[in-house]
C-alpha cells in the first residue's frame, strides 16, 4: 500500500508542480540561461554552448533537461547577439516543453570594468501526454497500478500551447569581482492547459563571483586561480542556491558546489564538476570545451534511490579573421569566472 501510494505522489507531483523552473548545476555553461545580459559576454568573437541534464536517473520516469546556445561578440556596436534553445522532458508527468528565443545585450567597456545590459524574448511551446498519466481511481491500494484502466478525471480540452516569453538582466564585472542579476517571465505567460488562468510565476537570479590570484606572477591566461560563486534563484516563495568555488589552471577546472532546491524536504546535492579547455589555436583564441558535473544527493530522498544527477557540458569559441580582437587577450570579461 505505501509503495503504491509513493508510485503513485512521485508521478503525480511534477505535473501539478512543472511552474518551477529547472536550474543547471553548470549555470557557467548555460550563461544565456542564467542572464540574457551575458550574452556576448566572452573572449572571441563567436561562441557556442551546450548542456544536457540527466536528473535523478535511479528513480523511474525521465527527467531531462538541455539547453544550447549561439552568440555573438559585436564590439564595433558594443553588443552581443544570440540565440538560445531549452527543452525540458518531465517524464513522471509526460510534460514536454521547448523553447526557442534571441538575446541581444548592450555592453558599455571600460579600462577596468565592463557593464551590460540584456533583453531576451522568444516563444515556448508545451505539450501534456494525458494518456499516460496515473490517476488515484487506478491504483488498487493492495496492487498498485491497474493495467487497463480508465481515469474518470476530465480530460482538458487541449494538449499543447504556444505563448511569448520574456527576460532581462544586467552584468558587472571590475577587475576581479563579477555581480549580476536576471528576471525571467518578465510578462507571466498563461501556460495553463485547463482554461483556467495559471500564470507562470517570474524568476530573479543573482550571481556573484570574485576571482583569486593564486600566482600573481604568472601571464594572467596561464595563472591559478581560485574562483568562489554563489547563484541564488526566486520564484513565488522558493529560494534556491549554489555556492562553492572552483579552481582553475590554464586549461584545468575542477569546482566543489553545494546546492539547495529550498523545499521543506532539503532536497540538498553536493556538486563536483570538472572543466577541460581545449586551445587548439593560440593565434585567433580557438577553444573547445568539455564539462561533467555530477550531483551527489544528500536529502531524504538520498543518493542510494536517485544515483544522483549528471550533467554533460560542450563548448566552442573562436575569434573570427577580421576581428579587432584577432590575437589579442581583453581579461575584462566574464570569461574569466568560470
């Protein structure tokens, strides 16, 4: 009876609960995601990141998330451009959802700073597989499940939906510290599926990091460093977190992270996660990289029943011929965080 009745809670809660947002433990390989205002915000010209979430792979039910992203480095308009790309699969609920937007930011350089400013605006498209949803008129209190059954819960009258998205955020990084700050679903899209109104709460992030010289006698790109971070999220009254820090070696980094999803169950990881640079050419700052991170439950639900959460990171930069930038080393921007 408990079994099934736990069965039964676990598939049922994402889909009364999917208003809240997924967030990424490799938040510095989603930079789009975290805040538009860092879009074109790197050392080169071109930019490519992408990162695919396998949550809680020992429990039943598919849990993924990616998110890819495209941009641009516009320092003769002092911009940046880019496109971004989310898809979330809760499988325990059978709610898929995409979304496609643009970025632009406008970036104000200095000789020790650099500010930005982001906007970001696209369509999200959601779809609900009723059909394989489990209600509590078919499980048997004995058996679980009922194989065949029918629920006698209403069935909405459509399955999917398309509405606008909106985001905006700002960046600031002086000499070795970085402050920002993002607000996401600006306009609140109606993303019910019932015809009744259900709102999609907004979503403010900060993030903060500060960067520690370990070897100030070192080339700056060939120095160790030591990089704490703390990314806090809100949505409705949900407080979520992480913090650690990272260290990093040329083309080495290797990060500690503690992470809280701020439920009443403390649905707590501790996160390791490692980063390889790739520079396969020095003259135009080509570089491709590799990220795994992996969660290590520490909540009630624990880390035997989960096997916790992995996450796999690539990345490619590159500056183009033409670029002012071509060969030459800026160190103002948030490249050098993460």
């Amino acid at each position: 009876m408990r079994g099934a009745l736990k069965i039964f809670l676990f598939m049922a809660m994402p889909f009364y609960s999917f208003s809240q947002d997924h967030i990424f433990s490799q938040f510095y390989n989603a930079p789009i995601y975290l805040n538009p205002a860092l879009t074109g915000q790197f050392e080169g010209s071109f930019r490519f990141n992408g990162l695919y979430r396998n949550q809680w792979s020992g429990l039943s039910g598919d849990l993924s998330y990616i998110t890819a992203s495209a941009d641009l480095n516009l320092p003769q308009y002092s911009s940046g451009v880019g496109i971004t790309f989310n898809r979330s699969n809760e499988g325990t609920a059978y709610l898929t959802k995409n979304n496609v937007a643009l970025s632009y930011s406008f970036i104000i350089p200095g000789d020790d700073f650099t500010l930005s400013f982001g906007l970001q605006g696209g369509v999200t498209s959601q779809k609900l597989n009723w059909d394989k949803l489990v209600f509590g008129d078919q499980v048997d209190v004995r058996y679980g499940y009922i194989p065949g059954s029918i629920s006698g819960a209403e069935r909405p009258q459509i399955d999917s939906k398309y509405y606008f998205d909106a985001a905006a955020g700002a960046n600031f990084v002086f000499k070795n510290f970085m402050i920002g700050a993002g607000i996401h679903h600006l306009n609140r899209p109606d993303e019910s599926l019932s015809g009744f109104k259900a709102r999609l709460p907004v979503r403010t992030s900060a993030n903060l990091s500060y960067k520690i010289t370990l070897n100030p006698e070192q080339f700056d790109k060939d120095g160790t460093y030591l990089i704490p971070s703390v990314v806090v999220y809100k949505q409705v009254n949900v407080i979520t977190f992480s913090m650690g820090t990272q260290y990093k070696y040329r083309g080495i980094n290797a990060g500690i992270w503690y992470r809280s999803d701020g439920s009443n169950t403390g649905n707590d990881a501790v996160v390791l996660s490692v980063i390889f640079d790739i520079f396969s050419k020095k003259n135009n700052g080509e570089k491709i990289r590799l990220g795994l991170s992996h969660d290590a439950t520490t909540s009630k639900l624990n880390y035997t029943n989960t096997s916790g959460t992995t996450e796999i990171g690539v990345g490619y930069e590159q500056y183009f011929p033409n670029s002012k930038g071509y060969g030459i080393y800026n160190g103002l921007r948030c490249y050098d965080f993460y």
